[in-house]
C-alpha cells in the first residue's frame, strides 16, 4: 500500500508543479473527447438499437451474424 501511495504523490506533485505542460494536458483531454466522443456518435451509430425492439430480436440478429461468417 506505501508503494501505492509514493507512486500517486509522484504523479500529483509532478502535475501540480507543471506549467506549460497543464495546458497541453488539457489540449490532449481535448482531442480524446472529441476523439472518443463525437466522433463515435457519427461514424458508429447503434445499430441494434435502432433496428430491433426487443433483446430477442438483437441476440438472434448477431446469432445469426456469427453462424453466417464460418
């Protein structure tokens, strides 16, 4: 647990003594948000979702997807 505790206060005071660097860390969480976030809801819609109703119909959907593609 003390080596859990080094390693954490290691990080934090490395963080809070940066200066030029807390702000590409924010430009970084930046870009992965957008990255992550955005861009999944417009290229990767949810397609189960969208086309059946009801678990049933979803799990027998990609039962079958995984039968067909052997």
């Amino acid at each position: 647990m003390k080596l859990f505790k080094r390693i954490f206060y290691f990080y934090y005071d490395g963080f809070r003594a940066m200066t030029v660097g807390k702000r590409l860390w924010v430009i970084i969480f930046i870009k992965l948000i957008i990255l992550f976030v955005f861009l999944r809801l417009i290229f990767f819609p949810d397609f189960l979702n969208s086309t059946f109703k009801t678990d049933k119909e979803r799990g027998d959907y990609v039962r079958d997807q995984l039968i067909k593609r052997k």
